[in-house]
C-alpha cells in the first residue's frame, strides 16, 4: 500500500515524515502547479471551494506516481470541509479509481484514531516507536514554522529578496531531508545566521506590518492565494500571521494544552464585542486574530478566503466593525481558480498605499514614500473640509 | 521650453496621456483607444502630445492603468502606480473636499472612500464588468447609437424600464425582450443605466459610507443616463470634473512630480519612443511549479523588462551574469 495525502503549505514535510516512521509507504503529491488545478477543477462541482479542487489534483497526480491509499482529515460543523473527504472519494471512485481513503475526523480527534486506522492497515508497530515519529514530525513542523517566521521577518528588509526566498527554500528542504533532531535545529540556526548576514534595506528599516487572517487552507497555501506572503514581503511588509501548523495542531489535536506551542485560545476572547457564537471554520479567529492585531498596533490586516467560504463571509461582515472601532483598516480577498493575478497585486499596492498615506496623514514620519501632510502640489491642507 | 511632468495611463479600452506644468496645472490631454496594443497606442498618444506642444521638455514620468509595467519599461517611467491610487490622488488634487470617488472604466470599476483627503477604503469589481465601458459600447453599437449620445438618450426617457443588471449577458437579453416588447428606446437605455448604478452600488458600495461631496470619473463619467441614475439613488449631487477621462493619467503625473523633486527623470526620450521597433512575447517559465508566463518588452530585439515571473528572476536576470539567462532558457518552454 503506498499512502498520500493532500498539500497544504509546507504541512507535507511534517505528514509525510510522521506517516514513514509509522512504516508506511508514502508518495508525496508533486507541489501544487496549474497541472494540479487543471486536473483538480476537471473533476470537481463547479462552485465547490477552491482547496477541494487542489486536493482532488493533489490525489490525482498522486496516484499517477503509484498511490493506492489517501489520508485526509474530516471535520464537522457549517463549514464544507467537513464533507470534503467524502465526496472525494466518491468522485475518485467514479473515476474508477481503486483505492482505500483513511479519513481522520479531525478537528478536535485524538492522534490515537490515526493510530488505530494504521494498526487496522496491518502495520505494525511498537509504542517507542510511534513516539519517536510524533516526536520528529513535531520537530519539523515546529521548524517550519520558524523558517516561515523568519521568512516574514527579512524578506522585508533584505535588498536581494531572490537569495532570501532560496536560503528558505533551502532550509526547508533540509528540514524534509533531515530525520536527527539536533541537526534539525541547527539547520534553522544557521538559515537564520545566514539572513542576517544579508545586506540590510536602509530604506525600509521599520517595515509596515500587515497581519493576514482567514481561511487555514488559503492562508498557508502559497498557490491558493497567489503567493501573497512573499508578493507582501517583497513589497517591503512584514506579514504577522497568528495562525500556523504547530498552533493548529496544538489547538485542534492537544486541546490548546502544549505548552511549547503557540495557541489561539486566549487571543479567541478577543473576538466576543462582535462575535459571541463558534461559526464555523476559522470564522471566530479571523474576527479575534483581527482585534488582536490592531490592539498589538500592527498597520493593517489581509483577511484571506476561498470564494463562497462562508465562514470568512460571517467574519467579513463582521470585520467592518472592528476596522471601524479597532482603527485598523482591513481589505478582504477572496480566491478562486478564475482569479486574476493583476487584479490582486493592484488591489494589494492599492491597500499598503492607502497605509502609508495615513500614517503620513497622523503624522508617523517613519512612513516615508508617498505624501506629506500638506498635498504638495496645490499646497491645501488635507482635512481643510 | 516648456518643462512638464508627463502622466500615462494605458488601460484595457483607452490610453491616456496628460502634461502637466511645473505649476501642476493640466497643459494637454490625449485621449484614444487603446485597441489591444498598448505600445501602439502609447506611441501615438505620445506623437499627438508633441504635435501640440512642439518644444517641452520631461521633469517626470508617471505610469499607471493595467499596461503600466509594459508602458514604464517603455518610456522610462519614474513611479509606476496602481489605478487606485492614481484616480484617488487625481480627484483629491482638483477636489479636495472630496469623500468619495466612483471611477468606472473600460472593464473596471472601483469605488474609492476618502476621508479629509486621505484613502480610508476601497473596492474593486473582481468576479463582473457588467456595467464598464466595454459594455456600454457594445450596446450602444447594438441599438445603433453613438457612445456619446448614448447618455442623452437616457435623460429624454419619460420613465426609465426596469432591467436585470446583475449580469451583463443577461442584461442584454432582458434588454433585447424589452425591444420587442415594444418599449421606446430612451426608456430602456434610462432603464439600463438604473440598472448599472444599482449593479455598482450592490457590488462595490455594500457595506460602505458613501457620503458627498461624491466625483464621478473615468470614461463612462460621461454618461449623462448613469450619473442622474446615480443621483436619483443615492439622492446627492454628483460632480464630474472637466478631465474626467484622464484622472488616472493625472494622478500618475501627479505622483511623479511628487516622488521626483530634485533628481533627473529616466524618461527615455522622444527617439527612443518613436523610433523604435517595439515587440512583446511570452513564455511559461518551467523553473518551479508556479509555470508563471512570463512577458517580455523588446526594442529593436533587445530586451527591455519581464513581467509576470512571482520569484523576479527574469527580471533580475538583466542586471546579473550570463550563467544565469543560461539557466534561465532552459526553463522556458
């Protein structure tokens, strides 16, 4: 039995280590490419969420390479995603594709059903060693997230974004290879001794920072939403983002318990004044990261989602209050496989424009590039209305 | 001589080019249809503008519009802004009392809110350019009608007929129905345009404050039907400035004059403009999985400027080693 899964983000480094020192034999898909959507928007209902269509072309290229067995994660609640999983399989099924589909019903399962369902796949193995391969996927996914974090951090402030993007892509592919702890570490060390060394952008010494929010799948997926930490870094911004793989899985899988790993059950408080109900997906979090956001002075926030998600449309509306009694100006965006590109990066330099023009407007002087306080060009004073 | 700061904004229907004087007072407009080839077009926008100003001389070039990368490379910009910004520094230079902005255009539409002369918010049409120029165009062609009268028409009505304007196409055949059903022509183009500016309002404005004083612009500004259908609706005066049709190009000539102030402009020059050959192609790049197309500027087979490439490779590529355009043609398909 050869077992895959679907991509989301940098997760695959973590899922495909855990599922081989299980003793499993895993394909990992080939990284989301329009081949991927092509396949993925072939097969799938029309106006299904994006994600769906990526994971159908993940499993379909998969197979390709020799998959016979595809993990994937359920869930419950207003969200779709609960039922992707199902109507997946039955589509590959009709496809006549001939394959066994081990669904964890996540969130909020327990790591021991994943456990029982490998042990049901006839391999077997011995409790010292499903706990070391919890303890090395954990690893990786911790590293990860730290290569992702120091992404957020430099690219911003390196002249040569090209040589940032590729000592990242490096670390990260060391990660995936590496299977010794303590090597693991210092591989991300020396990722981040490497950054340092860079040479600075004195131009853009204190970055805007723009916190992104939103849909989990759209958030940590570069393909789904069109690259939008690396566009927003290169654009000079240090992205924030409160949500991350070792947050979800502590979160969802440890009750929020681990004390090594970030959590968003404190921030979730946050979101009661103007959202007192769970509404499905990360509607709840998009509304508490946001206020979180503001009341830690970040400059803006990106809420990110799939179109038609409906949870981040409960939190848009919501959201309208907050940018209004939190003063933290937000701009939603919404992809899908139509989506395009132009419009994205317009509307994005449109949004740190419109930032930088205010911090100017409230007399921020560290925002430098766009206007002074007076308009220059005709010499009236903005707010002479 | 004249010295000017030269403001350009290459669109999906029109290309536009404006002078501006050191005073920052409007000199010439050049208003034509961009036709599908932005650098055509920006060629001969740009020898019109000189048969009118035969001596002057470029302090600063803006580019803007969704040609702006292309015309940048091509002229030798030196800011190159997004359409938001651009028309909401235009309407805020002649305005600046101004707290909101509708711009609608060849096949955009933005919607732009402005509190004491600051952006606080905007919106974008994405997923639908029902109620664009290109739209308006096309029905006008198809009763017959010149664009520039079009608006007229729709202010003789009686009483304006109502039509289903959430989608274009279907817009059009609820407008065919009500042809046949007999209805005068001035009422269904004032239905049309009721239709449009509730299309505009229900897509762009949900949500947002839309408070006065509110300017009209971009070519469909000029739609007489549209803006009285706007004022009906929202029951407020809207203004629609003198050079509604180049406030993109305005704002972008604006933006450069501002990031110019005493350093020389890289505008190329008139020779290098007109005399040469200029040519676009394409590729899809095979270097990562991303497979971006890619969109290269020529000049007599040289190459100008990529576009299109998220990782900037290629673009990088014109400034570095050999190794790397090495690299680089083999990733190209």
């Amino acid at each position: 039995m050869r077992i895959t899964f679907p991509h989301m983000g940098n997760s695959y480094i973590a899922i495909s280590s855990l599922l081989k020192e299980l003793g499993l034999d895993v394909v990992v898909p080939p990284p989301c490419s329009k081949r991927t959507l092509e396949l993925g928007t072939r097969y799938s209902p029309e106006f299904v969420c994006l994600p769906f269509k990526i994971n159908l072309g993940n499993y379909l290229e998969a197979m390709e390479r020799g998959a016979d067995a595809i993990l994937m994660a359920g869930g419950w609640g207003p969200c779709r995603f609960g039922y992707y999983a199902q109507v997946e399989r039955d589509i590959l099924r009709e496809l006549g594709r001939e394959f066994n589909m081990v669904i964890i019903e996540a969130p909020d399962s327990r790591l021991t059903s994943l456990l029982n369902q490998v042990r049901r796949m006839g391999i077997k193995t011995s409790w010292f060693q499903v706990w070391s391969a919890i303890r090395l996927s954990w690893e990786k996914l911790k590293a990860v997230d730290r290569l992702e974090a120091l992404q957020h951090y430099w690219l911003p402030r390196v002249t040569d974004k090209g040589r940032c993007e590729k000592m990242i892509d490096a670390g990260l592919k060391a990660v995936d290879g590496c299977d010794d702890l303590r090597r693991m570490a210092e591989v991300v060390d020396r990722v981040e001794r490497d950054l340092s060394g860079l040479e600075r952008d004195v131009d853009n010494g204190s970055p805007l920072r723009i916190g992104l929010v939103g849909e989990i799948y759209t958030l940590l997926e570069p393909f789904a939403n069109y690259c939008l930490e690396r566009q927003l870094g290169r654009m000079g911004v240090e992205v924030v983002r409160d949500v991350n793989l070792t947050q979800w899985v502590n979160d969802h899988l440890f009750g929020g318990f681990l004390p090594s790993a970030p959590s968003l059950h404190a921030t979730l408080s946050l979101a009661e004044p103007y959202l007192q109900y769970w509404v499905g997906g990360h509607g709840r979090e998009t509304v508490a990261s946001t206020v979180g956001y503001a009341r830690r002075e970040l400059d803006g926030a990106i809420q990110v989602a799939p179109l038609t998600c409906m949870p981040e449309i409960v939190a848009q509306s919501v959201l309208e209050r907050v940018q209004e009694e939190e003063g933290i100006p937000i701009m939603t965006m919404y992809f899908d496989e139509h989506a395009g590109e132009v419009g994205i990066i317009t509307r994005l330099e449109a949004f740190l424009d419109m930032i930088r023009w205010r911090k100017m407007k409230t007399g921020d002087t560290d925002a430098k590039n766009l206007f002074g306080s007076r308009c220059r060009f005709c010499q009236h004073e903005f707010g002479g209305s | 001589m004249q010295k000017i700061y030269l403001g350009v904004d290459v669109g999906s229907v029109s290309t536009n080019l404006v002078a501006l004087d050191t005073r920052l007072q409007v000199l010439e407009t050049v208003y034509l249809r961009t036709m599908g080839h932005p650098v055509k077009a920006t060629q001969e926008g740009f020898r019109e503008l000189q048969s009118r100003l035969p001596q002057f001389e470029v302090l600063g070039v803006g580019a803007t519009g969704s040609g702006r990368n292309l015309v940048a490379a091509m002229l030798g910009a030196d800011e190159v802004k997004n359409e938001i910004t651009a028309h909401a520094v235009g309407a805020a230079h002649f305005h600046p009392e101004v707290r909101t902005v509708f711009e609608i255009g060849g096949q955009d539409s933005k919607l732009i809110l402005l509190r004491d002369g600051v952006v606080i918010d905007f919106a974008m049409n994405t997923v639908c350019a029902a109620g664009t120029g290109s739209f308006l165009d096309q029905q006008a062609l198809r009763l017959g009608i010149p664009i520039e009268e079009f608006g007229h028409w729709a202010i003789r009505a009686r009483q304006p007929v109502r039509i289903a304007g959430r989608c274009g196409v279907f817009a059009e055949s609820d407008m065919i129905h009500k042809q046949q059903m007999g209805y005068p022509t001035e009422e269904i183009i004032a239905g049309l345009c009721e239709a449009l500016a509730r299309n505009y309002l229900n897509n762009l404005g949900k949500g947002k404050e839309i408070l006065p004083p509110v300017v009209f612009q971009g070519g469909v500004a000029a739609n007489l039907g549209l803006r009285r259908a706007f004022e009906k609706m929202l029951n407020m005066e809207i203004m629609v400035p003198e050079h509604y049709n180049v406030m993109g190009a305005i704002g972008a000539a604006l933006l450069a004059a501002e990031s110019m102030k005493d350093r020389p402009s890289s505008f190329r020059g008139a020779d290098f403009i007109l005399d040469g050959e200029f040519e676009t192609r394409s590729l899809e790049c095979n270097g990562c999985p991303n497979q971006c197309e890619v969109v290269s500027i020529h000049r007599q087979g040289q190459v100008l400027a990529y576009f299109g490439d998220r990782c900037r490779r290629w673009d990088a590529s014109l400034k570095s080693s050999k190794v790397v355009s090495r690299e680089l043609k083999k990733a190209a398909r």
